[in-house]
C-alpha cells in the first residue's frame, strides 16, 4: 500500500526527555519504549467514510508519540494497515451501489491526502488486507495445526465447492492470559463483542468470544484461494497480528488506537499475537473518543465531520490540527466550530508572535513543550507553553533573534503544525 509523502522534520537543540504514556492494561505511567529502537503500530482505517475527526485525532495523538520519540532521538519504526476487506466495508458499497474496491481505494487515496493536510508523518510499513492475505492464511493454518483454532459448519450455500472446510476461528478458552488487555469480565465482553463487528450467537462456537479467523466464500461476497483454508477471506483481528508481527516482530512497544478498539479488537488480536507464539505489545494505548451533535462521532451514526469537507471549505488544516491538539489525547471531547474558531485565532496570534525579527528567549519555550509531550503526550500544555512565549513576544517583544525561528521549529517538529 503506498503511504503519503513524509513531511521535513526540523532539527532542534539538545534532545526531549524519554517518553511516558499511559498504559491502557495498568493505567500506569510508563516507558513508552526503552529504545534505541521504538516500534509502534497504529490501527489504520476501515476506508469508508475517511478521514473523520475522530480518526484525524487518533492518528494525531499517535503522530505525537511518533514525533516525541524522534526528538529523544530514538529510531522510530511504525507499522500501520487499511482493512481494506472486511464486513462493514462491504456492507456500504452494497448499501450505495458501488464496487467495494473503487470504494477502498478511494478513501485510502482521500485519507493519504488529510494526513498529508494534517502533517502526519507517514508509516513506515503499510499494508493492506487485501495484499497481506496470503501471510495471514498462513498464521490461521498454523493455529489450526496447534489445535489453538477450530472450523465451524457453514449455512447452506456457502463455502462454494468446498462447504465442509467451514469458516475458521479462534479458541479464546486455550489461551490462559486471554482478557490482559482490556481487563474485562466474561459478561461484559460478550455485550461489547456483539456490539463491536463480533458474533457472540453464530452457532457451532465453543465460546460466544470466540473471534472468526477466516471467513469462507458466500454468494456475492469476494473471496481468496488459501489451500486448506478454502477461500475464502480473513477476519479483522487476526490482520492486524499478522501485520504488526511482520512488520515489528513478535514482540514489539506499542500498539495504539481509539478506546473503541480496546475489545475486543486488541484483546483479540493480542490473544492471536501470544497464539503464534509472540507477545504481541508491551504497552497498549487508547485515545479518547470524539463526538460531534451529542454522540461518537462514527461512520455506522453518519454524524461525521470530515477533514476533507473542512479542506474544501478552505480551513486551514494547521487549524484543524490545532483544534485537535487542543485536547489530551485520552480525553473524550466534542467537535464545534467554536472549536475551530479558537484554533484558528491562535495559529493567527503564532504567526504574528513568530514572524517579528526577534523575541523573548524561547529556550525555556522548548523545555516546556517537550516536558508537557514527555508526561503522556499533554498537548494542552504544550499549547499553553506557546502562548506564553506569544504572549510576551506580542505585548513586551525581545531581542533575541533566534527565538521566533526556535519556536517555530519547535511547533513544527514537536506538534506537527507548520506556522
Ligand atoms: N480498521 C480498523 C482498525 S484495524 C478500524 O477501526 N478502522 S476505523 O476506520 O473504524 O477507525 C480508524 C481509527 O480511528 C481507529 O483507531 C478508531 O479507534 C479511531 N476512531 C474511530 N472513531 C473515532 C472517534 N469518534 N474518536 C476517536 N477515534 C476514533
Ligand atoms: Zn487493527
């Protein structure tokens, strides 16, 4: 899958301070990677209906941390997938008489262009589902072979030629540390399975949790030859082990996305990650959710505000960005266009407050900026350690002449927003 072109990173001064998340599994503060290598995988879109806000602040926040680590001067290696095959995407383009690959394509194409907009920087591997199907039979094979997956009879009509293959899926009762992720309780987890693209009452499972692995051939539906598996096409959780081991190996730092794939998808694909004989994330982490007219903002509600209707209004996408910064990654907030206004006012006040021939120092600016991004990505407080320096540039002014430059580059590599 081709990614977007990488935005230039400026050098700063000195190096940032290590950084810390939360931890979704301890809700501690901890490592977020040792180093010198950091490794993070970031669940990517379902393409239809890209790039909400919602998304844009996920991947934001995990730009931060991506941003953060470089500036510790780590090695960054961040993986990244489309689900460009699955249920809800199939279920739109049936729903609105299109080709579901026109449809994938297009929006993976529309979501490179926002986060080009927004100043993401790109993944460093990218792969979709659909190019990846190959590897992914392979890992339900050998979790057939390990006895660690089972198949399931098929309704009439399915599984083409070969029905008595049935469709394929995981056994979450062999797995002793199933649940480490999210924490759960049993009751708990079958409501949000069902809730969240899960099957609790197909029958012939052995637990209602039990997630589908690989799903055969059905009239109307695509489907991929994988030999003994029959064609067929994967199920979601297992994609994203599959990718992420690929590309960061068995074990790797982080693994992030919004809080509504905490469960299953991460206990999920975790539990497959230990299944295949890896770790899977040291360090889980969840962005909070955004609405927009009182609920999550959610392509299945339609109540979406998306990035590109902004950039075609003409909103500055740096505003967006803004906007977005303007809150903690784990918070849960509500898009507005008041929002929006604010952001806009203060990327004016940057621009003024930067492009003066000199300033107030800013070297105690840049100390703030990493400390906040150091302790849980605090983005806010970042943006106060802005104004501050804005302020004073603005009111009393200064005569270092580096320090607009300073701080611009520091906006610039730190929080991703290009004065
Ligand atoms: N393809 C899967 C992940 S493998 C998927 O969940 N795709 S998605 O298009 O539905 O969501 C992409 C990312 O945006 C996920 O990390 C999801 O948690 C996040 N996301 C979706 N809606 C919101 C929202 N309202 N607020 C914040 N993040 C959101
Ligand atoms: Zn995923």
């Amino acid at each position: 899958m081709r990614t977007w072109p990488a935005p230039h990173v400026p050098e700063l001064p000195g190096r940032g301070p290590e950084v810390r998340v939360v931890d979704t599994t301890s809700g501690e503060l901890v490592v977020a990677a040792p180093g010198p290598v950091a490794e993070l995988y970031v669940c990517g879109i379902t393409p239809y209906d890209a790039t909400h806000l919602g998304h844009a602040a996920t991947y934001i926040a995990f730009d931060l941390l991506h941003r953060a680590w470089l500036d510790a001067g780590l090695e960054v290696h961040y993986a990244s997938n489309v689900t460009d095959i699955d249920d809800p995407l199939l279920e739109r383009a049936a729903a609105t008489g299109v080709d579901w690959e026109k449809l994938a394509e297009e929006q993976t194409a529309l979501f490179a262009e926002d986060m080009t907009a927004l100043g993401v920087l790109p993944p460093t591997t990218y792969l979709g589902a659909v190019e990846t199907i190959p590897t992914i039979a392979d890992a339900v094979q050998r979790l057939l072979d390990r006895g660690l997956a089972y198949r399931v009879p098929v309704e009439e009509g399915a599984g083409g030629d070969r029905p008595e293959l049935g469709d394929v899926y995981a056994d979450v009762q062999a797995d002793p540390h199933f649940g480490s992720v999210a924490g759960l309780d049993h009751d708990e987890t079958v409501a949000l399975f069902a809730e969240r693209g899960g099957d609790p009452q197909r029958p012939g499972k052995r637990d209602p949790l039990d997630p589908a692995l690989w799903r055969r051939e059905r009239p109307g539906e695509p489907a991929w030859d994988a030999g003994e598996l029959g064609r067929g096409r994967p199920g979601w959780h297992i994609e994203c082990t599959v990718i992420a081991q690929g590309a960061l190996g068995a074990e790797f730092d982080v693994q992030g996305g919004g809080r509504d794939l905490c469960f299953p998808h991460h206990e999920m694909s975790t539990a497959h990650a230990r299944a295949l004989g890896g770790e899977g994330a040291r360090v889980h982490m969840h962005t909070g959710m955004v609405a927009y007219d009182g609920e999550k903002m959610s392509k299945s509600l339609g109540n979406l505000v998306l990035v590109s209707r902004l950039r075609d209004r003409g909103v500055d996408p740096m505003a967006v960005r803004l906007a977005v910064l303007g809150h903690h990654y784990r918070e849960d907030w509500e898009w507005t266009d008041a929002h929006l206004e604010r952001a806009v006012a203060r990327l004016a006040r940057w621009r003024t407050a930067v492009s003066g021939n000199g300033g107030p120092d800013a070297t105690s600016t840049l100390e703030a900026i990493r400390t906040a991004l150091g302790q849980d990505l605090d983005a806010p407080a970042a943006l106060r350690a802005v104004d501050t320096w804005a302020d004073a540039a603005l009111s009393v002014g200064g005569d270092d002449e580096g320090a607009p430059g300073l701080v611009a580059r520091a906006l610039d590599a730190l929080l991703g927003i290009r004065l």
